[in-house]
C-alpha cells in the first residue's frame, strides 16, 4: 500500500527539517569551538585562536563535541518543520500557498509549541 500524500509530505517536511538542523549544526560548530575556546583562552583574536588550534590539535579539533549538538538540533528542527507543516495544511485552504497572515500564525503556534 502506497503512502498518502499527506504522509508523504510529513515525511518530507521532517527529512527536510532533519537535513536542516544537521547542516547548520555540522556547518556553525566550528564558530562555536572557536569562541568558547577564546572565552576560556587568552588569545588576541579569533585568527590567532584558530591558527593555535589548528596548529596544535588540528582541523578536527573544530568538530570536537559535535555529535550531541547535532542529534539535538537534526531532531529539533525536523519537529519545527513538522509542525510547521501540520499547522499550515491544518490552517490554509492552500497549504503550498500560504497568505502572509496564515503564514504568521502557524509560525507563532510552532514556535509557542516548542
């Protein structure tokens, strides 16, 4: 039995939510490891830091740490989508065009949801 188109676009909005969180997660952790490690360091700036970290643990040592931040954020922002998707086919007439307003108030609901 084939899914529903509804199931369908659930899952997709999820995978698509999973792939987000993951991507800016995997993407942004680098910054993260630099400016924690100058909170706690004394460099100069954010150059010297990176270069002083490269230098003595290198380029893995900026995704040190990376894989709770990751499974949080993958399941955060797929459960955002996914709500977000649930609110607008429950809300709109259209769902895969949304008014501003509808757009507004399923965004305000998604995010008051957690």
């Amino acid at each position: 039995m084939a899914p529903s188109s509804s199931h369908q676009s659930a899952r997709n909005e999820l995978t698509a939510g999973a792939c987000a969180g993951a991507a800016s997660t995997f993407l942004t952790h680098p910054l993260d490891t630099l400016r924690v490690r100058m909170q706690v360091g004394s460099f100069p700036g954010a150059v010297a830091a990176f270069r002083s970290i490269l230098a003595a643990e290198g380029l893995s040592a900026f995704w040190r740490g990376l894989s709770v931040p990751l499974a949080a954020s993958t399941v955060r922002s797929a459960l955002s989508f996914g709500c977000l998707s649930a609110v607008l086919r429950a809300l709109c007439d259209e769902p895969a065009t949304p008014t501003l307003g509808e757009c507004a108030v399923a965004g305000s609901v998604t995010c008051a949801l957690g």
